[in-house]
C-alpha cells in the first residue's frame, strides 16, 4: 500500500498569489525575463516585400522587425532616439525609409 501525501509536504505546482497581481513582481519579470528572452514576431512569409515590417512588444522594448531592400530582415529598437516617438506601429509596409512621425 502506497502512503498517503500530507498536502503539506506534497510539492508546490503554482506560484503564490503575489506573483500574479503584485506590480514589482510583474516589474522583475519584464526586466529579469522577458528583456532577455527570444520571443516571436512573425513568420518570414509574413515579410514578403522590401519594407514590410511587424512591430512587438519584448519586455519593456518596442521592437521593430523590417525587411530591408537587399531582402534581409532586420530588427530595430521602434524609438526614435530623440524624442522617444513610437516609429512603426502594428504591421504594414514602410516604404524606402523609416521617418519618424514627430521629425518627419
């Protein structure tokens, strides 16, 4: 006959409360984890022409993944260094150029 667990000592599946609805915890993940971590944009039949670009959100970074006109995808920080402007949003084609919406 196999003994019975104490719930006590049967090993912790979940993680505690705070880890769910605490905003320093959420904070650490999203510096400790997600700014270090791969994450998906796309697939690269998503970027078919020169100048389509998918924006993404990777950890507390706005991230831009375009294809440029040697064919090549390339990713970039979606900031303009000066202002902090969003430069790409969502999906789309670009064109030749990024421009800054602020700057133009």
């Amino acid at each position: 006959m196999t003994p019975r667990l104490d719930p006590i000592d049967t090993p912790r599946q979940s993680l505690p409360h705070e880890a769910y609805v605490n905003q320093d915890w959420f904070e650490r993940e999203r510096h400790e984890l997600f700014c270090r971590t791969w994450g998906f944009v796309g697939r690269v039949h998503d970027f078919k022409e020169a100048g389509e670009y998918q924006t993404v959100q990777a950890g507390v970074h706005t991230l831009a993944v375009v294809r440029g006109s040697d064919g090549k995808l390339r990713g970039f920080h979606n900031i303009c260094r000066h202002r902090r402007t969003e430069l790409l949003e969502g999906h789309g084609n670009a064109g030749p150029m990024i421009m800054c919406p602020y700057h133009r």
